[in-house]
C-alpha cells in the first residue's frame, strides 16, 4: 500500500495508483491547471471508499510506501488517471514524468 498526505489526512491506497496521483499532479501543475480526481482509499483503519482529491499546481501532496497490503481492485481509477495524464500530455511525455521529476519549479513561474 502507499500513503498520500493530502489536506491534513492520509489515505491509504494502492501504489501504482498513488503513483499516477503524483504524475497527473505534475502535469496539471506544469499547465497551470486543476482537476479533480477520485480514488479508492481507506482513511486511518476505516473501510476503502471512494475519496475526491483536487490535483494542481497548489497540491501539497506529499506519498510513501507502507508494508501493509492494499487489496482492493483498482483498474477502473488507474484507467481514469492514465487517460487524463495521456490527454493532458497529448500522449506523448506521460511515461516520462514520475515522482521527483518536479524537483524543479523554475518552469512553473
């Protein structure tokens, strides 16, 4: 599983998924851009729900690896990022940016 700190509450959720959160944040942040985007997740030991983040260039979105598993099918979420990181990039860039690769924000000024 993989922790997202977001607005004072973490979320626990799958990794890849987690991963894809932090891209799609990327790219929306380089375009001056918003969006909003549901994910299954679980809050503290609470049941897996469906949880709204809003990703953009104001996201402090901070993620880590937990050792506890995440076993909750989440095809039709990572689909849904996959597809608004491949429209926002025109397809072309969305393997190429990963967490860190905004490590500078000089090109978002």
């Amino acid at each position: 599983m993989r922790r997202i700190s977001y607005a004072q509450t973490v979320i626990g959720t799958d990794e890849h998924l987690a991963d894809l959160v932090l891209q799609y944040a990327t790219v929306l942040a380089r375009a001056g851009s918003a969006d909003t985007v549901v994910v299954p997740g679980r809050v503290a030991d609470g049941p897996v729900e469906s949880v709204s983040l809003l990703v953009g260039p104001a996201s402090q979105i901070t993620s880590w690896s937990d050792a506890e598993p995440f076993d909750v099918d989440v095809s039709d979420a990572v689909a849904d990022l996959e597809r608004r990181i491949a429209s926002a990039t025109g397809g072309s860039h969305a393997d190429e940016i990963g967490p860190g690769a905004i490590d500078e924000f000089d090109d978002l000024a």
